[in-house]
C-alpha cells in the first residue's frame, strides 16, 4: 500500500524509509545501567534504612512540606550528580533519602547542594559505628 510520506512530500510504501525520517535509538548510558544494577538496589536500601524511611528534607520542615512524617514515594538522591562525579555513585555522604517533590527540588537548584549535604552529615553522624559498610 502506498502513502503519501509526511518526511520527505513524495508518495511511497507505506514500510520504506526515505531517509528523511528520524529513527531514534535509545543508548543505554552508564549510568542507566548502575541504576538497575544489584549494587545499587543494596545500597539504595542501606541510605533508606540509615535515614529510616523517611524523607530527610519533609522531616526538617523544608519549603513545600505537606507531611512531616513523609515515607510515600521515596528515592535516594546523589547530593553530587553521576553526571558531575561518577565516582561518588556509592559514597554515603553523597546520598540522602528524599520524596519525588523535594527530589526534584534538589536537582533543580531550589534545595542548594550545602543544605543537602548538611543533612547528610547529620545522618551520617547518627549511624551507629561498624554500620557503615554493612551491605555490599
């Protein structure tokens, strides 16, 4: 059967490629890759256990806080970005537990990189000692 082709104006089978069409093919990127990986499964779970489940900046009564005892939709954050420093991906001084609003606060700008790394640190220094490295 052939179409009129919205690419290229000329009239065509309806399966052939002109070359005027844009295909798109998805790379999978590094850091996609670490994200479904068994690693960081772990150590998502060990950051969400260490900060009790709760997100760190609804706990502190930050900007946008419905609930203060927040635990839905929760998600680790990389204080520094994979982007920025891969090498810092398992660090737990870079990861901190955060709901999707303030998640996407923090990676727009609005909850600055020394507020989310202040909170870290608070985290951090509850950690009861040989916990640390528990998983993994």
């Amino acid at each position: 059967m052939k179409i009129s082709c919205s690419y290229c104006g000329r009239i065509h089978e309806k399966n052939f490629n002109c070359g005027k069409k844009t295909i798109y093919v998805r790379k999978k990127y590094e850091k996609d890759v670490f994200r479904s990986s068994y690693i960081w499964q772990k150590k998502t779970e060990q950051i969400k256990e260490r900060d009790n489940y709760l997100c760190q900046f609804c706990l502190r009564n930050f900007k946008g806080t419905k609930n203060r005892i927040n635990n839905n939709r929760l998600s680790v954050h990389h204080a520094v970005s994979l982007k920025e420093n891969y090498e810092l991906r398992l660090d737990d001084e870079n990861l901190i537990t955060t709901c999707d609003m303030h998640h996407e606060m923090a990676e727009s700008g609005e909850i600055t990189l020394s507020e989310v790394r202040k909170i870290i640190m608070e985290q951090q220094s509850k950690m009861p000692r040989g916990k640390e490295e528990y998983i993994i």
